[in-house]
C-alpha cells in the first residue's frame, strides 16, 4: 500500500518522464530543422509545465504531512530526471538561440548590410560595404 506522497511522487515521476519525451521530440527538430513542428511542441511543454507546477504544490503539502523512508527512493528518481529535464530544456533552449542568430545572420547577408562592414582597403583605411574592397569580395 503505498502512502499519499508515494502516489504523488510517481505522478510527479510520470509527468517529468513526458515532459523528456516532448524535449527529445524538440531537439529531434531541432537537428532536422523541422521548426514547423515547434509550435506545437512549445504549447505541450508549456501545458506539460503547468502540470509540473500542480503536482509539485501537491507534492510539498504531502511532504509535510509523510517522510516515510519509501518515498526517499522515489525522491531521488524525481530529483534525477528534474535534473536531467532541465539541463536538455536548457540545450535545446541554447540551440534555439542559435539557430535565431543563424537565421538572422543570413537575412542580413541577404537583404545586404547597409552599415559598415568592417573591411579594409589596400591602404589600411577602413571600407564601407559597397565601396571597392566590397566590390572586389563581390565579385571573387
């Protein structure tokens, strides 16, 4: 027979079990560019997240009440997976980042830049974009 805080606990242990499932499915599209997928995944997650939070404030008042030594198992799996959730949120987070500066970098590149580039000419004088030096990288 398992306690209130037992049945919590693996409540909580399932939802963080989904919660991984859904950040794979997300860095799985991630890796194959899929971001039309991201949405969707973004509103589980969020709904995933809310659930968390729920069985969490269950978890706490249960804990008040029960710290048998069969839920210290338990708690050690949750704390474990929470672990391991957060830190693929947090890749798959850093990724997204990075993808949002590639895309946006390559819109630059092709509405072209129109503030400086940066480039010098032969004479070490600084060059802006559309100036020889420009020209010249253009048309290599």
């Amino acid at each position: 027979m398992s306690s209130p805080a037992e049945a919590i606990l693996r409540q909580q242990l399932d939802a963080l079990q989904a919660f991984d499932r859904l950040l794979v499915a997300e860095h799985a599209c991630l890796l194959q560019a899929g971001v039309d997928q991201l949405p969707a995944l973004t509103e589980q997650k969020t709904a995933q997240l809310a659930a968390l939070e729920a069985i969490e404030q269950q978890r706490q008042a249960a804990f008040r009440q029960d710290t048998a030594a069969g839920t210290r198992a338990l708690w050690a799996q949750v704390q474990t997976l929470a672990k391991q959730v957060s830190h693929a949120n947090q890749r798959n987070g850093a990724m997204i980042t990075a993808l949002t500066r590639n895309t946006e970098g390559a819109l630059h590149i092709l509405r072209g830049a129109s503030e400086e580039v940066g480039l010098y000419g032969a004479q070490g004088q600084g060059q802006q974009a559309g100036g020889p030096a420009a020209r010249l990288l253009a048309s290599a």
